[in-house]
C-alpha cells in the first residue's frame, strides 16, 4: 500500500524495489543479506532511506555494466 505518508527521504518498499528493478522478494533478500537496511516504517510496511537505495541502485548498475 503506497498511500502511507512517509518522512521526506525515506521510500516505501515498492518504491526501492522499483528502483532497484527487483520484485519485493528480492528486496526482502537484499534487506536479509544486510545490504539494505530499514530506516522507519512498521514490519510490514518498511521504509528505506533514499540515500542508501540510490547508493545501491548506483553500484547495482556499476556491477552490471562490467
């Protein structure tokens, strides 16, 4: 559900996950390996920091692109 009101540079999960072109598994798999971490939200309804998911957005792309 996106219609939450999050704090300004914070993403809800789909929005990471679409970012990051990955479905809401793979989040939660990156989220598992301590890639990402939560930054606010509930267990169910996380939010990430918008720094961190450019971040790894940005090295994602860089991995891929080699």
């Amino acid at each position: 559900m996106e219609s939450q009101i999050i704090r300004p540079g914070h993403l809800t999960a789909h929005q990471t996950a679409r970012i990051l072109g990955i479905g809401l598994t793979g989040l939660r798999s990156i989220v598992h390996r301590g890639q990402l971490t939560r930054s606010g939200g509930t267990e169910r309804q996380p939010w990430y920091n918008a720094a961190d998911v450019a971040a790894l957005a940005a090295k994602r792309a860089e991995r891929n692109a080699a």
